[in-house]
C-alpha cells in the first residue's frame, strides 16, 4: 500500500500562500504576488496528479476494488467517551478525482487571472482569497468525517463571499451579491447542520468509512418510522442534502447563483466549473452508500430536486443577455443533472451507473464549464461589456478564443466525440432504466442546453457587425494558454475509464455506450443547434417575433420566474412586517423597557438615601448616638 501522507500538502501549500499573500502582499509588486500564488497551487496541482496515479494505476493491483485510506488522522475534540471528532485526510476514487479536478481549475484560473487581473490595485488581495477558496475546497474533499467537512463547508462560504465581493468598493451591486450568497446557504447550511446532528447522534460516529460501511452502523440502523412516515437516518440525509442543495445552487436554493456573476470572471470560472458548486453533489456521492442502502426515500428527493432545477435553469438560460448569466443557469442546469444521476443510482455493479456517471459529469463538466467562463472572460476583456447585443462578429478579432469556446459548446450540447457526450449519455442511461419521466425531462433539457449555448456562441462571434469603438484584439497568451489547455480536456477526458476508477462499491464494470439512448440525445442536441443556428447565425427579426408570440412565458423566463420577487415579498411584507417588526417592538418597549424601569428605581432609591452618605462627620454622630439610645431603650423595654 502507498503511502500519501504527504497529500497532506496539497491543502496546506495554498493555506501557505494565503498568510504569505494576505499579510506581506502588499509589500510585493503585483505579478511577484501572481506568480507565488500560481505557483503555490501548481505544486499542489503536481502533488494531486501523483496521487491519482499512484491511487488508480502504479498503486493498486488489478482486479481488486479500490478501498479508502487515512493518509494523515489526528484527534481534535473528544465529545464523549465514543464521540471524537479528528481532522485528516481521507484517499478514495472520489477525493483523489476531486483533486485532480480543483487543482487543474484552479490552477488555469490562477494563470489565467495574471493577465485578467493586471493593473487591479487589489491584486494581491485577490490572489490571496484564490488561495483560500482552493485551501477551503481541498479541505473539504479531503475530510475523514463530516463534521471536519462541514468546517471546511463553511470556510468555503467566507472565502466565495470575499471573491463575489471583490469589488466592494466600487460596485455596490457586489456588495448585494455577496451578501445574499452567504446569507442563502446559510439557511441552507442550517439544515446541513440539524442533518449532521440527527446521523451523529443516531449513529454514534462522525467518521465516514464507519458512515457508509454497507454493515456499518448508519445503514444498520435505518429503517421505522420517526416523524411522517419516515426513518431518522431519512430525515437526517434529507437535512444534510438542503446543505448540498444551497451550495450547489438548486431550487429553491439558486438566487445567489446569477448574482454572483457581479466577482471577476475567473471567480466565477472558480466558482461554477469545478469548485463550490460541486460541493453539494460531492457531499450526496460521499455519502450515498448510507443514501443508496439506508434511505432511499432521500434519494428520490436527490432525483426530483435535480431533475426540476435542470429544467427550471434550462428554460431560464434560453432569455437571458448577460453572457456571464448564461452561462451561470447552464451551471445550475448540468449540476441539477448531477443531482438527478445520484438520485436514480442504485448501489454497485451495473447498479451504480448513475454514480459514476454523476462523477464523470462533474469531472467533464469542469474542464468545459471551466473553458467557457474563461472564454467569456476574454470576449468581456476585449469589448467591456457582458451583454450579448454588445457583441457580435469577434471570430475574426479573437481566432483562438472562438475556436475554444466553441469546441466548450459542443461538448455541453452532448456531441461525439467531446467528453460531454460520454458523460452525459451515462447519465441518460442510469434515468433511462431507473425513472422514464426523469428521462424525458432531461432528454428535453439536453435539446435546450444546446439551443441556448449555441444561441449564445452566434450572438458572440457571428452575428450582427457590430461597429466596436475600438478594435477588438486576443487576450495575451498568459490567458489563451489556459483555454487551449481546457479545450484539450474538453476534448480528450470523456476517454477517461471513469467505469473503472470512480464507482458506487470501488469495483469496476463493464460499461459501453447505448446508442439506443445516445442516438436521440445527440439528434436532439443537433436539432436545437440547427434552430439556434437559423434564429441567431445572422442577425433576424425572427427571436424577436417568437418572444412576441411566447409573451407571457418569455417575460417569466427572462425575469427568472419572479423567484426573487417571491423571496423578497416574503422577507420584506410578511417576515420583516409580522415578525421582526413585532419582535423589536416587543425588545425596545418591553425588554429594554423592563431594564430602564429597574434602573429608573435604582436611581430613584439611590436619590432618596444619598442623604444618608453626606460626609458631615456631626450628622454621622447624631445618627449613631440616636441609634444607640434607640437600641438601649428598646433593650430596657424588652427587660
């Protein structure tokens, strides 16, 4: 058995970079504050890679299942005699596949942000929060117990806060943006919290091997009714999953997510391919043998939750003209296609299809998501602007990054033999056989995603001939090596032996492409590109006319359903009204005025004995002689 003590550093060498950056940046030129932090993470990049090849390949001897190992374990806090929570590091398929993801990303957005973030008077400012948030994501994949993961759960909320809110000073409307994402999971990490609790004190243990061991404790115990017709450990998952929920940003968790759109485009590039978005379906796949064996009620909650938010994101990218929210719903589109992967997974063997199919999406998805937030972030640099009627015609302006993006295109609209094809038909399998609706829900989200992003390639590249007020020119190469280096992933990671490496049980199987299924989904991703291409190739009045004639349904997509109309109606009109008001009324007149009573009377009596307390040495002595005889002839009295 190898040993990976030393993946230990892959979170510590950026924590490093971030004390070294947040308390001596200042005093560095700018690109030396780049290159430390790019570096940083480049080590841990090469330290992820050698672990995964020596985790998947030189490690481990053919035909044997994959098992976890504590690499690094110490004591933290002793609850009880039974209960003690540790911090350490914890190697299985799924940790080890999510370092090799969040270093890879991350490091792209690291180089990629020396030539993005140039001239920024808060450079090495924002180098420092990069860090944080890759320290807090590697944190958290690398947890041995849930308790350490939700440590580093709330860590990445503070660091993601700090990254949406980039430009507090100068945009106020970053200052909402993340306020509202931390404010929205934290009630979503709320329930994480209330689920964390239930499974502990049910089980006895924090620790995930004893968690999702299949005779562990968690699935030995599930089972009986609770509360409504369903087990503790259901409820306990169930809470846990409205953590995922919040910060993989599904309904109705998602308002944050087009807001934090207002942080630099690497942030968001961060943020939606491969990092904190992720998260919630990470925690569903750490978990899911206690899902899959203990409480498969939770899972159809998973299915349901993320077959909606796929839907409901996919109709709502189809109007939108902010480049960066585009591509922001398609986000929560793909990841609700995660979710819904999990939810409709079984639990080894062929069984676990939806399992692996969900981590092969998470992986493919990273590396295009990733290519496409980048992408945008270089049409953005060369037009100032995020609004796609700004654009049109850059192809000829920006060579390589329209040959990039759309090859990201292409591989999210599910075409052969880029990687999103591979992934997502595993996906339209694992539905396929396990829930025909969920199936015919994701099959029309599949034609929509291709609509809506080559809708927006044509709006960006062809298009109107837009007379720029300046020539358009490449970004530098230090931002377009990135997206070739994405693209190439884009292209090549589908090949993956996913079926092998990243399984419910650790146990590989066979797994080979039903073109039964693929054959429709590639048909009906080429359909809505042929209708995106007639609308939007060349500039036509057509869109316009069909909008018109889909009035009422286009104005809800385009407005996001009023979901946050709805949200602040409640907050403002009924729980800021009805509750808070009443509640501070009650604390100003009642509470406080229960204290300024009691202090009223205290001064009252205060003043009425102050007399007593004169400093007239005579008046002491009239008072004490007075007392005395008062006393003696109370005594001869009394005798």
């Amino acid at each position: 058995m190898a040993d990976f003590t030393y993946t230990l550093l892959i979170p510590l060498i950026p924590f490093f970079t971030f004390l070294l950056l947040g308390l001596a940046g200042h005093k560095m030129k700018p690109i030396m504050a780049g290159l430390i932090g790019t570096s940083g993470l480049g080590a841990s990049a090469i330290l992820a890679y050698s672990a995964a090849i020596s985790y998947f390949w030189t490690g481990h001897s053919a035909g044997t299942p994959y098992t976890s190992i504590k690499a690094f374990e110490i004591p933290w806090l002793h609850l009880t005699d039974k209960l003690t929570i540790h911090l350490g590091v914890l190697i299985d398929p799924i940790s080890v596949m999510m370092l090799v993801v969040i270093t890879t990303v991350s490091l792209m957005v690291h180089i990629y942000s020396i030539g993005y973030m140039k001239g920024d008077t808060g450079f090495s400012r924002f180098f420092s929060f990069l860090s944080l948030f890759s320290f807090s994501m590697l944190g958290l994949v690398l947890a041995t117990n849930i308790f350490q993961m939700y440590i580093f759960w709330e860590l990445v909320g503070v660091s993601s806060f700090l990254l949406i809110g980039y430009y507090y000073y100068e945009k106020p409307s970053a200052v909402a943006a993340s306020k509202k994402a931390f404010i929205v999971t934290r009630f979503a990490d709320l329930g994480f919290l209330i689920g964390i609790l239930m499974l502990s004190f049910n089980t006895g243990t924090f620790d995930f091997q004893t968690l999702t061991d299949p005779h562990g404790p968690a699935i030995a115990q599930a089972g009986g009714a609770a509360f409504m017709g369903l087990s503790l450990l259901t409820w306990s998952l169930i809470f846990i999953f409205v953590g995922g929920a919040g910060k993989s940003a599904m309904f109705p968790f998602h308002i944050w997510l087009p807001d934090a759109m207002e942080g630099p485009t690497p942030v968001s590039a961060l943020i939606h391919a491969a990092t904190m978005v992720v998260a919630g379906v990470y925690l569903v796949a750490r978990l899911f043998p206690v899902f899959a064996l203990g409480a498969p009620d939770a899972l159809y909650v998973v299915a349901w939750i993320g077959g909606f938010s796929s839907l409901f994101a996919a109709v709502i990218a189809c109007t939108q003209t902010d480049i960066k929210r585009v591509l922001a719903f398609s986000t929560m589109s793909q990841i609700g296609y995660m979710m819904l992967a999990l939810g409709v997974s079984g639990y080894g063997g062929e069984e676990g299809l939806g399992f692996m199919a969900s981590n092969f999406h998470l992986f493919t998805h990273a590396m295009f998501k990733a290519l496409l937030f980048l992408g945008a972030g270089a049409v953005i640099h060369a037009v100032h602007s995020n609004e796609i009627g700004d654009m049109g015609n850059l192809r000829k302006f920006l060579p390589v990054t329209h040959i990039t993006f759309l090859i990201a295109c292409l591989t999210i609209a599910g075409i052969p033999p880029f990687s999103g094809f591979f992934s997502k038909d595993e996906i339209l399998v694992a539905a396929f056989h396990s829930n025909k609706l969920l199936f015919a829900i994701e099959y029309l989200v599949a034609g929509l995603t291709a609509f809506y992003m080559f809708r927006l390639y044509y709006g960006i590249f062809w298009g109107k001939n837009t007379h720029y007020h300046h020539t358009p020119h490449e970004a530098p190469k230090v931002m377009t090596i990135p997206l070739m280096i994405l693209a190439f992933g884009s292209v090549f990671a589908g090949f993956l032996p996913f079926h092998d490496l990243v399984t419910s049980d650790g146990k590989g199987f066979e797994s080979a492409i039903d073109w039964f299924v693929a054959i429709p989904s590639v048909l009906i991703g080429v359909v809505g590109i042929v209708i995106a291409t007639i609308l939007y190739k060349k500039e036509s009045a057509m869109p316009d006319r069909i909008a018109g004639s889909l009035k009422y349904l286009h104005r809800w997509a385009h407005r996001k359903f009023y979901i946050d109309e709805v949200y602040l109606f409640v907050t403002r009109k009924i729980i800021f009204r009805y509750i808070s008001v009443p509640i501070a009324w009650f604390d100003r007149h009642i509470v406080d005025g229960t204290m300024n009573g009691i202090a009223g009377m205290t001064v009252y009596a205060a003043y009425a004995v102050k007399g007593l307390q004169s400093g007239k040495l005579h008046q002491y002595a009239f008072v004490f002689v007075s007392g005395a005889v008062i006393l003696v002839l109370i005594f001869v009295y009394l005798v």
